[in-house]
C-alpha cells in the first residue's frame, strides 16, 4: 500500500467517528506509516469491522489487532477453498483406475476397489437380499395367509418363551 492510498484509508475511517478531534501532521503521518505496512483488503475489513464495534475512533493498537484477525480469517477462508479444490479433484482421481493415486496398491482392500472400479469384480449380494418373497395367495396387505393351526402353534411357541423369560430361566 502507498502512503497516499493509507492516507486515504484513515480519512474513509476517520469519516465514521465525527466526534473525534481532528489529527494534526505528526499523528497523521505516524497512522499513514503503520497503515502503509498493512494488506490493503485486511485493512479494509478491519475498519469495516471496527466501525462495527467502537463506539471511539480506534488506536493503532486495536487496528493493527483487526488487521491480524481479518488476515487469519482470510487466510482460513483461502486455506479453506483451496483444500476444497483438492478434495474435489481427488474424487475424481479416486473413481479414476488409471489415477496416479492407485499406482501403488495399499492393501487388500485397495486392490478390490480397483477390480470393482475396472469392472473385474461384482459386488456380492448379501444373502437376505437373495431370498425371495413367499409365493402363493396373498392378502392385501401383501403378507400369505397362514392356517388357524400354524397361528395357535406360534402363538404357543411364543407363550412358552415369555414365561420362561419371566421366570427367570433364559439370561439376557
């Protein structure tokens, strides 16, 4: 920042605390000097946030305090965006069998994700997703009817489990 563009920043800052007294030569150069070494944007979020909080025109210190936690926002928000970018183009690396991520195999585990990846391996059906649907009439609500002896057998079934469950018999 050149010393007229901090001069200019002071004075846009100076604009929002119109009760303060007005600076003579030697505070106004001392400013321009400590502006003058500071990131033009954090600056000017600084003083964006400062004209937010204080009620007094600030002090060097308390500039020099915003500037730095507006630069690590800055630099946390970069740093933000830029691991965005990398996550985003290794998902696309990961899915690529050819990537250079998947030059060297790491694991069993990595050695079948490329052979499912290159289309050399299936994934293996869980076996309850194999069984199928009982067959024959059913009822509306999709389930097959069962006979009044099956339900009177179950239903006895179920008896004899609860009361050995309450009688203390069968542990949890």
């Amino acid at each position: 920042m050149t010393i007229e563009e901090a001069q200019h920043e002071i004075a846009r800052l100076k604009v929002a605390y119109p009760n303060s007294k007005p600076f003579d030569q030697l505070t106004s150069e001392v400013y321009a000097e400590a502006v003058m070494r500071m990131n033009l944007e954090d600056f000017r979020a600084a003083a964006t946030d400062l004209r937010m909080s204080s009620k007094f025109f600030p002090s060097l210190q308390e500039i020099n305090e915003a500037v730095d936690y507006c630069k690590g926002r800055r630099l946390a928000f970069d740093e933000s965006r830029a691991r965005e970018k990398r996550l985003t183009a290794g998902q696309d690396a990961i899915m690529d069998p050819k990537s250079d991520i998947h030059k060297n195999v790491v694991g069993p585990h990595h050695d079948r994700f490329l052979r499912l990846l290159r289309g050399q391996d299936k994934f293996l059906e869980a076996p309850w997703m194999k069984k199928r649907k009982a067959e024959g009439p059913k009822t509306e609500n999709g389930y097959v009817p069962i006979s009044d002896a099956e339900r009177r057998r179950r239903t006895e079934i179920l008896r004899e489990q609860a009361s050995t469950l309450l009688a203390g018999e069968v542990k949890l």
